[in-house]
C-alpha cells in the first residue's frame, strides 16, 4: 500500500497495493503477484518481473459442470504456483483489473484471505514504464492444503437469488444501462448472444461497475466517491450483485466487501446468462 | 490436411486467401499451447499500423471494429494490385487485435470472393475455444469489417 491509497479513507485500505508497494516487493519470497487477464497473450508478450499467470477459464473453472475448481483443484493451483496460506498474493491484469478482481473472488471462496489487488492495474504499471519480462518463473511447489470451497459466504446461486429477488433486497446489476434496460443483450457495440431475453432481474438497481474506477489511470475512486455510488445501501444489509457471467460483478463485489466495508455482499457469478435464459425466472424491463 | 490430402480449408470451406490460409493452418496445428501463443504473438509483432498517407488520427469512427475492446480501426485502400487492408488498434493492451490485423493484412489484394470466405470462426482456430465473449466478438468483427469493406469496395467497382 502507500499513502495515496491510505488517504482514500477505505474501508480496508490493505485489500490494494499501490504499483510502487509491487515494484518494492518483486524479490518478497512472501509474496506472489498473479496476472490474470482476458486477452491470453498479454501475460506471454510481457508481466511483471516474477508474476504468475492464474487464467480465468483453464485455472478457475470447471466447464464441465459450469462451476468452479474444487478445493483438491485450488491447491494443485497453489501448490503450482509457489504459494503457502501465508503468502501475500497480489492479483492485477487488463480491464481495469476485471478478472483480477474475479481471480480475486474466486480466491475468496477458498478463504484465501491474504490477498491484494494491485489499483490500477496492469495498464497503470505499463504506463509508467516499470519494467515486464517475458521469462517465466518457476517457484518451487509448495504444499497446500485448501479449505472446503464456501459457497454460502461470497457466492449466490439461482434459487437464492430469486427469494432475494422477491424480499426486494438490495440487488445491483452491474452492466451497462443498455443490458439493463433490455434495449441490448450484450455489452454496447458486442453481438446479441449470450441470453434469450433483455432485461433485469426485478427489483435490481443499475450501477455500472465502470463508475467506481477514475477513467484516467484506472484506479479505484476514493471512499466519499464510492459512497456516493453505493451509500443508499445501509452497510449491514445483504446485497447480490450480478452481471453477465459474473466478472464485472466480482470487480462490484470487491469495491462493496473490501473498499467500502459492507460485509454481506455476494457475487451471483450464474448472472444474466443463467438468468435470462433461466426457464420461469421473471425479469423486469 | 483432410482424408483425401487436402487443405481443410480448401476441402470443406470456400477458398480463403492463400497467405491468410497459411498462417492459420500453421498455427491451428500447433498442439502445444505456448508454442501456439509464441507464434500469435510473433505474428502481433509483425503488425503494421496503417501509413499516415492512407489515414491519420483522429481516425473516423466509420472505420472503427464496432465490438472490439482493443479500439481497431479498418481501412481499405484500393491500390494498382487491388485492395489493401491496414489497420489501427489504439490500446497498447491489443495484443490479440494486432495479431488477427497482421493476418488481415495478408487479405490484401486477394479476390473479393476469397475475402468473403474468411470465415468469422477462424478466430476460434487461432486463438482456441477458451476466449472470453468479450474478446473473440471483437476479433470476429475485426473480421466481418474487412469483409464488409471488400464488398463495398467493389460495389462502388
């Protein structure tokens, strides 16, 4: 972290480090940076000095069952990757750091707590001409042993989310205005696929995820502007948030739980491609 | 190559331009995965922005990828040889978008019914099944523009 990031007045201020604090730690046995992107030939064209590569579909997911790895999974990934429950890992990557944000998440599920994301991303230690490195490190294999995933905690499901529907608790559909009005099924500009219907789940309200990040250099807005976003929300109650698969809404669920402090936020990673397409589910224009 | 020896492509798709088909049949081919993201990336490498004589920034929307994240722009400049495809990707994190604009650059001065064959999945051989939405919409409108550019191009013929 460094005093930028203090100043901001977060919540727990210690969920971000600052591109300097990296930079200072690359040679810190105790921490592992992890790049996770979307675009696979960004890690191999250049990352961080000592950085791993954790990819969000061959690493994180199980496409057989549409869910997530296991907890043998996750600690195979550990132990491949150089880490022990101590160690700090550090998530950063593209996109303003959305699938750092879902690595992140995931992480989370495991109760992998002693983990950072780097504010601003992978575009913001580019921009400042720090250096990448197209070697690949190697660390060697650590054991870990992996909690049971935690599905309750951080995590919604279909079923969950429709009683949550139907108590009219706070639900935050994360994508842009367009998908949540109906007018697109899609992000702007990308192809009608990925849901039969448009719309929202009833009762959500929109808060695009992008608002909560200054579009200059990508980091997190301060505490007092993500209120502004989030504030109306007592910080006690219990909150869903969704998206399209659930990656932009991890990056919501990281700035409510971590940022701003809210405790009972959970991710509905099933989101609008379970839901729009989802047989009796109902959805509001 | 199919059963009978034939270049899939030629065997089960419309012809595509032969310098596109190469470079995709080589890296499909590839098992391994990092030897196949090393040749992607070579090929990214080999990407050259479209000349300040043909456009300049800012450049027009018209010719900007309507879906692509790596903001690309498509131009198609009809030349003495045919038509030539130069490209523009304005985020430096575009390393995908440079890669598939080194590609669509060799549809240069192809026949127009080849440009037209390209199809909009070769996305999926090059890159592999385990793209985001996100990602290969955008390399496939990448694709569906330079199409779209060719057959105005010889609409206006």
């Amino acid at each position: 972290m460094n005093r930028a990031i203090e100043e901001r007045g977060y919540a727990i201020a210690d969920a971000l480090v600052s591109t300097e604090w990296v930079a200072r730690h690359l040679s810190d046995p105790g921490v592992r940076v992890i790049e996770s992107n979307e675009d696979p030939l960004l890690y191999p064209s250049g990352h961080i000095p000592g950085a791993v590569e954790v990819d969000w579909t061959r690493d994180l997911n199980d496409p057989l069952t549409r869910d997530y790895i296991d907890s043998e999974e996750f600690a195979s990934l550990m132990s491949r990757i150089g880490v022990t429950p101590d160690t700090t890992v550090v998530f950063y990557g593209d996109r303003n750091n959305w699938w750092a944000a879902y690595a992140f998440w995931v992480f989370s599920l495991f109760g992998h707590e002693n983990a950072r994301i780097m504010d601003g991303g992978r575009i913001k230690w580019v921009n400042e001409g720090r250096e990448l490195t197209t070697e690949v490190p190697v660390y060697p294999a650590t054991t870990y042993v992996a909690n049971p995933r935690d599905d309750v905690s951080n995590r919604a499901f279909r079923d969950e989310v429709l009683m949550h529907s139907k108590m009219r608790n706070v639900l935050i559909d994360v994508r842009s205005p367009e998908e949540f009005s109906g007018e697109r099924l899609h992000m702007p500009d990308f192809p009608n696929e990925g849901a039969l219907r448009g719309g929202h789940i009833p009762g959500a309200v929109n808060v695009p995820w992008a608002k909560a990040v200054n579009p200059e250099d990508g980091t997190f807005k301060s505490y007092d502007e993500l209120m502004e976003l989030y504030g109306q929300y007592g910080p006690d109650e219990d909150v869903i948030v969704y998206c399209r698969i659930g990656e932009r809404s991890s990056h919501t669920w990281f700035v409510m739980k971590y940022l701003l402090g809210f405790p009972n936020v959970r991710n509905y990673d099933g989101s609008w491609t379970e839901w729009g397409n989802g047989v009796g589910l109902p959805i509001e224009k | 190559m199919d059963r009978v020896g034939q270049r899939r492509w030629f065997a089960d798709r419309e012809v595509i331009p032969t310098a596109v088909a190469e470079i995709v049949d080589a890296i499909k081919n590839m098992e391994d995965r990092q030897e196949r993201i090393e040749a992607l990336i070579a090929l990214a490498n080999r990407f050259r922005e479209v000349p300040p004589e043909i456009a300049t920034r800012p450049f027009p929307d018209t010719n900007r990828v309507p879906a692509c994240e790596s903001q690309a722009y498509v131009f198609a400049f009809p030349s003495d040889l045919g038509l030539e495809f130069h490209f523009a990707v304005e985020n430096p994190q575009g390393v995908s978008a440079k890669a598939m604009a080194a590609l669509l650059q060799k549809a240069s001065c192809a026949p127009l019914d080849q440009i037209l064959s390209i199809p909009e999945d070769l996305v999926y051989d090059l890159f592999g099944r385990e793209l985001s939405m996100g990602k290969s919409a955008g390399l496939m409108e990448m694709i569906r523009m330079v199409k779209a550019l060719a057959k105005a191009s010889n609409r206006v013929d």
